[in-house]
C-alpha cells in the first residue's frame, strides 16, 4: 500500500470526493494558489471519510510506468488509497484487466483504442479519431476515455543517423536515400540484402504494425530479414547495424535522440495518431467525475518532447520510473 502525500486539490474543486488525507491545507508551489476556495468549496475531511481505491495499471514499457506513476502520484496527493499494478503486462492484457475490474485506470493510445480494440479502419480525418473513439467506446463497452495528452506515440520505422552522412564511416548511399517509408518500399525491391528489420513483439503483429504496414506500402522484406526483439532492444540492434538496419520504435521513445536515429517519414499517412489518454469505465467515471478535471490539468503538459525527456531518465539514465514521475509532477506545481 503506498502511503498518503498532500491532497491535489484540482480533484476536489468541482464535485466533492470523499477521501482520507492529511490535515493541513495544500502546500505553496502547488496549483492550490489558482483557485478560489471560497468560491469553489472542498469537502472537509478527517476522521470516518471513506477512502476511495483505485487500482493503477499500466503496460510493460518505460513510457507506461512513468504515466502509470504520474496517474497514482496524482491520485494520492488527493488522499486516494492506489493499488500500483504499473508494468502489468501487454496491450490485450490490460485492456482485459479493465474490462473485468482488475485494474480501474490505465493510459490508452488512441490508435489502438481505434484501430484493435474496436478494430475500426483508420479515419480519413486523423483529427477526429479522438471524439469518434471516445463515443463509440462507451457506447460498446463501457469504457470511457479523458482527453488525450498532445504526445504522439506512433509507430515509426528507424534507420541510424550515420548511414546517410557522407564522410562517416558507416555512411551507405543506398541507405541515405531512403529518407520516407515508400523509399523503404523501393529499397526492399531494389536491394533486399539491405532491407534488414528488427521489430517488437506487438508490431511484428498487430494491423496497425507490420502486416498493415506490409500491405500499404507494398513492403517486400525477405522473410529471413526480420527479426522479432524486445521493443528496448531495437533501438540499440539497429544503432549497432549488424543484425538490421531498419527498426521499428515508438516516437515518444528517449532511445531515438540517444541512439543517434532518424526516422523515415510516414508519406503515405499509414500510422494514425497515438495519444495517450486515461481510461476506465464509464462507471467509475460516472462516480468520480473530477477524475476528468483532475487530469486535465496534467494531460495537456505532456507533450512528445516531454515524454522523450521522461523515457530517456528511465532508459538512458537509469533512474526508476516512479521517481521519474514523481520528480515531474513536483516540478509542473501539480504535488
């Protein structure tokens, strides 16, 4: 059980939540000082509240333990009682824990949501995938998600940075000019030898990864040239050249900038939009319906580059991913 910090006040502004926290009003440097409480009054607390509980969950990657931290960080300032189920597992996974209870919140991108959890096609209109996801969501399954930090964490095909800078040792004509991934397409045709890609688990899979991505662009990778990695590990199997040249990474990912990366561009629009955004039922939202106001006061500071900058503390530096998150939200004023 994690231990009570200072209340988030933001939660509790606009509907009264009943929770155990510690007496005191909020500390300075908090995002307390931007609202009225004699306006907007709070529940008083102490003593017989009912504490609320909320089980965290998240996927097995850096990116996902941070924001699972940042959810429970922000969740204990408001006196909540949070179950930490950070790094649970893959996609279908959590999305399972959520349907059944197991797990009350997790972040969400909103490319799976659309394209494998509903399995709808990609709209034409990338800008509205959001609302039409959120809508036909809860509308199906009970499941509702907030508004979506601006962070992209699409899919994106990588070559090293070195391959197309001449004088470099490592410089590659043939990989220069493959600037976009209908480049790539020319190249696995042209010189398949080359055409070396290592890919993670869920990509080497998924219809919005390498078998989508196959069919739309007309990718002819010799069978033998793919290798299937931890999605960790591709950054460095591909920076390293000897087993690929090619690797699929996440665009929120610190490894691209430390690795030394360039990514190709997306020219014919294949990946949708990956933002992240809370989810959990329509149930819980319903009962807690701050949870909306809570979180929008942290979605929108995450943007991609602020996600680099976190993944890169975990998986550069070192550092833990709760420490990471907590560091954050008190730099930001939100704890």
């Amino acid at each position: 059980m994690t231990t009570t910090r200072r209340r988030f006040p933001t939660a509790l502004l606009a509907v009264p939540l009943v929770l155990l926290a510690a007496c005191g009003g909020p500390a300075q440097g908090s995002i307390a000082r931007d609202f009225d409480l004699n306006e907007r009054r709070v529940t008083e607390r102490g003593g017989g509240g009912t504490t609320t509980r909320f089980v965290v969950g998240s996927k097995d990657f850096a990116e996902q333990e941070i924001l699972g931290h940042i959810t429970i960080a922000a969740l204990e300032a408001a006196g909540a009682e949070v179950i930490d189920r950070t790094g649970l597992g893959d996609t279908d996974e959590l999305r399972k824990a959520l349907d059944s209870g197991d797990v009350d919140l997790y972040w969400e991108y909103t490319g799976t949501g659309w394209l494998i959890h509903l399995a709808q096609a990609a709209p034409a209109d990338p800008t509205r995938l959001y609302p039409e996801l959120a809508a036909l969501d809860r509308e199906r399954n009970g499941i509702a998600w907030l508004e979506p930090a601006p962070a992209d964490n699409t899919y994106a095909i990588a070559v090293r940075e070195e391959t197309g800078t001449p004088g470099d040792a490592a410089y590659d004509a043939d990989l220069a000019a493959v600037r976009s991934l209908t480049d790539l397409a020319a190249l696995t045709a042209a010189q398949p030898a080359k055409a070396t890609l290592c890919v993670g688990p869920e990509f080497s899979e998924r219809a919005d990864g390498l078998p989508g991505l196959t069919e739309a662009y007309g990718l002819a990778f010799p069978a033998q040239n793919i290798a299937v990695l931890p999605d960790d590990t591709v950054y460095g199997a591909v920076d390293g050249g000897e087993r690929c040249n090619f690797g699929s990474v996440f665009e929120t990912n610190g490894l691209i900038t430390s690795q030394g990366l360039r990514l190709l561009e997306d020219d014919g629009g294949f990946f949708a939009p990956y933002n992240p955004s809370l989810t959990m039922t329509q149930e819980r939202l319903d009962a807690q319906p701050q949870l909306a106001e809570l979180f929008a006061e942290i979605s929108p500071r995450l943007d991609t580059e602020t996600m680099r900058e976190l993944s890169a503390e975990v998986l550069v530096d070192g550092r833990a991913p709760e420490q990471v998150a907590e560091d954050w939200m008190r730099e930001q004023g939100l704890v």
